[in-house]
C-alpha cells in the first residue's frame, strides 16, 4: 500500500488555527519521520519533525512555585521521550493552594501515561527537581510501574508538607524560620531551617525508598541554599544499601545551586519563595553552576536512554 498524507485545513491557514497532518497506508511500528518546513517573509528557515511513536514515557515534575512548566518536558520530547509536565497546584482547576502531597492524583497521571497509544512501556521514568524529585521518589516508592527517576536536588523526605497515599502518610520533616540567616545582600539564607534527621535514614520522615522499582540517579548541587541536598542524597543512598538494594548513583556537582535547569539556562541565584513570602538565595557560582547544567543534563538523558530505551542521537561530553 502507498503511504499517504492530508494535511487540514488544505492550502493557506492563519497560525491561530489547528493544522492536522495524517499520514495513512504504513504498516504497523514502520519507523516513519515526518519533516516540515517554512520559510518567513524575511527568509528565515523553520523546520519541525515528527517520528510515529510509541515512545518512552516520561513524567516531568517542578517545585514548590506551582503552575505549569513545559520547556523541559518539551526538550526531552526532542531527544524522543514521550513526556507529561505535570502540574499540581495553581494551574486551571487545580487547588491554588498545596496543603500536602496526595500521591492518588499522580497515580492517575501514571496511568494515563502506561495507557497512552504513544508511550511504549512496560515503565514510565520520572523527572523532579526539589519538591517535585520528593514527589517522583514517592511515586518511585509506592506505585508500580516505575522504571526509573531522576532526583534533583531534592530531600528525600516528606519535606515542609508531608506525603500521602492511602492510608499512608509520610510526615513532614519540619523547619524553624527562626535559624533563617539573611545575607549580606539582605536576602534571606533558607538552608537551616529545615530540622536534623534524627535516626538518620530510618528518620520517620524519610521516603521509604527501598520499595523502589527501578534505578534512581541523584543529582546533587553542592551549594545548594534550598536545603542539605548532598547530605539527603547520601543518607537514602544508606537507607536503600541498608535494605539491601544495590547503592545508587549519585553526582554532585561542586559550586552548584538549588535549580539546576537544562543547559545554558541562565542561573537562578535568588527568587521568590512561595512558603516565605519572600526572596531566598538559591546558590551556586556562575562558571560552576553553568558547567553542572550542561554536565546535569547529559547525565539525565543518559539514565532514561540506559533505562527506557529509545535511540540516543549524541556522544555525551563529561565535566
């Protein structure tokens, strides 16, 4: 049979209206690109493309500011992951306020993802930076169906909020504002507040990571301001070898702040924050942070090619 395209609406359409490209007559799981292109009025080339799927899956989650962050899960789209920004608070319909974390709204999100036509299984990966890695260690701990998770820079613990599932409740580690340190700058330094994890990895607190599925990779910033992001990271790396797993992967980054975003995004060294009311620091030196990002990145894409599959397209470079 000859493969066929239509293309709706046909001729000449305004960029507000939808375009539906088809193509019809391939055999099924035919590897398929599909390229198109245009050129502007001033003689600038675009160019997009579309593979016919199904493709690894993966859920991309953010932090504590809330609402919808889709510039990561659109690049790990590019690199041929099926990928959900999931938000879960102050987005359309949801609450505008988080008073905890309830795993039962993230368990539909993974399974919408497994159910999806374009996401090949039988595992979905999982990407979170601070929170949202506490969010994706959760999920990793106690759903089914996670076949790898990437924690950035989070705490590994029920945090400032507490996690819940079912009948299931992670406390929250909890904090005193009153061991907050305000800089020279006269922004406020966060990073003690959060209290001591006593009892080490069987702290009550801690995710019970051990009833984890798949491989977990750590990414770790040295300097981060948020909280003890390097020490979290190796205490559940104990927890997990003191339950007989094998020792996960950890790499820290020396100079590194809180948010360590894709690369070549500039650094965030200080913002808002949502709990406070006020400006934090976040961390990090310029050249160090920057470099981490670039480094960060090619490690994530790695883990999820090693770990669900799909064809990865670059050498990577090392820091």
């Amino acid at each position: 049979m000859t493969a066929t395209l239509s293309l709706e609406p046909a001729g000449r359409c305004c960029w507000d209206e939808p375009v539906r490209i088809a193509v019809h007559g391939l055999a099924p799981e035919q590897p398929v690109t599909l390229r198109a292109s245009l050129r502007d009025e001033r003689g600038a080339l675009f160019r997009a493309h579309a593979r016919p799927g199904p493709f690894p899956g993966i859920i991309d989650i953010f932090g504590l500011g809330g609402g919808l962050l889709e510039y990561r899960a659109s690049l790990l789209a590019g690199h041929g992951f099926a990928t959900l920004a999931l938000a879960y608070y102050d987005f359309e319909d949801l609450p505008k306020q988080m008073d905890g974390i309830h795993l039962e709204y993230f368990e539909e999100a993974l399974c919408y993802m497994l159910q999806h036509p374009q996401v090949k299984g039988p595992g979905i990966g999982l990407l979170g930076i601070s929170l949202g890695a506490d969010i994706c260690l959760s999920m990793a701990s106690f759903l089914n169906n996670v076949s790898a998770t990437v924690s950035i820079n989070g705490s590994a613990s029920g945090g400032k909020r507490g996690i819940h599932y079912k009948q299931t409740t992670i406390p929250p580690l909890g904090y005193d504002l009153r061991r907050t340190k305000v800089t020279f700058s006269g922004l406020l330094d966060i990073v003690d507040i959060g209290n001591e994890m006593a009892g080490g990895y069987e702290n009550p607190s801690m995710i019970p990571i051990e009833k984890a599925q798949g491989p977990i990779l750590f990414i770790v910033g040295q300097d981060d301001h948020n909280w003890r992001s390097e020490l979290y990271a190796h205490m559940a790396s104990e927890r997990l070898q003191a339950h007989g797993k094998e020792k996960p992967k950890i790499i820290c980054y020396p100079g590194t702040g809180h948010y360590i975003e894709p690369p070549y995004f500039p650094m965030c060294p200080a913002s808002f924050h949502t709990l406070l009311n006020k400006p934090v620091v976040w961390g990090g030196e310029p050249r160090l942070h920057s470099r981490a990002q670039v480094d960060a990145w090619n490690q994530i894409l790695s883990f999820f090619y090693r770990h669900l599959g799909g064809t990865q397209k670059r050498a990577f470079s090392k820091l």
